[in-house]
C-alpha cells in the first residue's frame, strides 16, 4: 500500500523494536552500505549505477520492500562494468551476452578471482520478476561480493589474458579505445593539412598557372575528404562501431559535457553532424545528383574531436590501455595537430 505523503520519512516497522531488524537506525544502513566503494578507475556510469544501489538500500529504512530493486540494481551494475570492461556495447543489439557469459569471459581473462558463484541464476530471479522482499543482510552479501568483482575488473594492475582469435569474435574494449584515439588523431592530421592547403602558404599552388596546380588541388581535397570520413567514424555514424554512444560508458553525461565544451545546444550540434554526413553521403561516399558542394565548415567538428579524444582517455581508458599511441595523453593531440600544421607549412616552403 502506497504511504500517505506525510508518513514517508516513517521508519519501516522491521527496522522498530518490534520488527526483525529493530535496533537498526538510519545510521547504522548508511555506514553498512560505506564499507564497500569502488577504485577511482571504474567508468562514472558504473559508479553512478553502483551508488543508486546503495542509496535504495539505505532508504529502504523508510520502505523496507526497496531491498528487492536496490538488489536488482546491484545486478545491473555487475552487468555495466562487464559490458564496458570486456567491450560489449549494451547499445549493439548483436551483441547481447548474458551475465554468466560475460562473467565466464572475465574468468578466463583473468581479470577476475571469481566466475561469480551462480550470480546470474539469482540475477534471473530479479530479472523475472519475484515477490520475495530480502532482508539487509543478504542485501550487504550481495553488495560485497559484487563490489569485490567489479574491483577486480577495474584492478589497474590485473592484466587481461587474450582469449584466442576466431573468426567473428568481437574486439575487446580496450581494442576499440585505442582506435578511437587512432581515428582522433587521423582527423586531426588530415584537417591541419588542408587547412594549410587553405591558408596563404598553399593558395598559390592552387592557382591554374601552377605547374603542378592539379596535384595540390587533388592533395588538399583528398585531406579534406579523409578528414570528413574519419569525423563521421566517431561523432557521425550512428551504427559505426566507434561512435560515441557505443564506446562511453555515460553517453549523457558526455554528451552534455560536450555540448558545454562547444558552447551548443543539441539541435546546433544535430545539424554540425548533418553537414558532415551531408558531404560524406554526396560527394564522398557517393557521388549523388546535387549540383552545389557545401564544404563543411570544421571549426566546431574540430573542437567535439578534441574533447572526444581527451575524454576517452581521461573517463574511459584505464591506465596502461593507451600505451604505445603517440597520442595517448590529455593535450596531446592538441600539440600533433600544431606539429602537423608545422610539418605542411614547411612542405609547401619547399616545395
């Protein structure tokens, strides 16, 4: 029966003296539910969905029957960190394992002590639906024993073991992390080459006079092109295996933060990523019936690489995934992307 409004801040009678866990106060649930964190590496939507959780417990002091879905959200967040440790996006659809799998895969990669002691079959129970309301002490059993797998997971110093190749067999996470900051730092080279091809300093070999006019011509276009396909890999193609929504694991959290970074509304940025599919689909890709070339302008589809880039290794990347990309530290494409300005300034000098 659903509380009256002004008895919602009511002690739930099992925690009364006359119920089954009398003597236990607000207190005594939160500093239970403190006992158990997760190291700082963990993606936010992991600790995010980790202390929901814990909060529904902790509340659960005002209705006992929150044990049942702040167990249910503990077995989600088992799954999240899973999926976002081992590389399953929960947006592809194909690519849908289930718990036992997934907890059998980290087994085998050593990235955990435990395959999860038939964790999944009481994740069934949850998933199902059930009318069991648990008790806190299950509850807290459950949360360390969860929190213990996920520490592992996210255990900097826990190398993952690489299953053996097959035919099919997805990418790890870590495996599409390092080429989205490969693709970063492609776009980044192409644009600083045809910006250059743009500039004063390629303008005149351009110029129908020019000897070589038509190899300059083609160079530029060809930069520009690349750097287009590239943008639409990550920030574009909303079935691409590297764009965002399928690689952060708080694709909210980041896309607001993005748009805070560009200085954009939604709709702004909807239409930055229509402008570069537009040329893509057109003149790229294919070459379609329209007659007008609209050449995006790139100043925005720069800066929402720049953040992609430095997000990916600053929220999502765990220490060491990165290592060997000459591009693999906040700032970095920043500075590869002046070299590269520098290095096409002094080509056309020479030229």
């Amino acid at each position: 029966m659903l509380k009256e409004a002004g008895h919602l801040l009511e002690r739930s009678s099992i925690y009364g003296e006359d119920g089954g866990f009398g003597g236990l106060t607000l207190e005594d649930l939160h500093r239970d539910a403190s006992k158990y964190e997760l190291p700082p590496g963990v993606p936010e939507g992991v600790q995010r969905s980790f202390d929901a959780a814990r909060h529904t417990y902790i509340y659960s002091y005002f209705s006992y029957d929150l044990l049942t879905p702040a167990t249910s959200q503990l077995f989600a967040c088992l799954e999240l960190a899973l999926r976002a440790r081992l590389g399953y996006s929960a947006a592809d659809k194909s690519n849908m394992a289930t718990l036992f799998v997934m907890l059998d895969e980290a087994k085998k990669r050593t990235l955990t002590r435990s395959d999860g002691n038939g964790l999944h079959k009481l994740r069934n129970v949850f998933q199902h639906g059930t009318e069991s309301i648990i008790d806190p002490n299950v509850f807290l059993s459950l949360l360390e024993e969860i929190s213990s797998l996920i520490c592992d997971l996210f255990d900097p110093n826990r190398d993952s073991v690489a299953l053996p190749e097959i035919e099919g067999e997805p990418m790890t996470r870590k495996d599409r992390l390092r080429r989205v900051a490969i693709i970063c730092a492609d776009f980044a080279r192409n644009l600083a080459y045809y910006r250059v091809g743009q500039s004063q300093s390629g303008s005149a070999f351009h110029d129908p006079s020019h000897p070589q006019a038509s190899f300059w011509r083609q160079a530029n276009a060809n930069f520009l092109d690349l750097a287009v396909l590239e943008w639409c890999k990550i920030l574009g193609e909303r079935k691409g295996k590297h764009y965002w929504r399928r690689i952060v694991s708080d694709p909210r959290g980041f896309e607001e933060k993005m748009l805070l970074h560009l200085g954009m509304k939604a709709g702004e940025f909807s239409r930055v990523v229509e402008t570069m599919r537009e040329y893509r689909d057109t003149f790229v890709a294919h070459l379609d019936s329209s007659r007008i070339m609209n050449i995006p302008t790139l100043s925005a589809a720069h800066a929402a690489v720049c953040f992609y880039h430095e997000y990916v290794i600053t929220h999502e990347a765990l220490a060491g995934e990165l290592e060997g990309l000459p591009h693999a530290t906040p700032g970095n494409l920043s500075s590869g992307y002046a070299q590269c300005l520098a290095e096409a300034e002094q080509v056309y000098r020479s030229a």
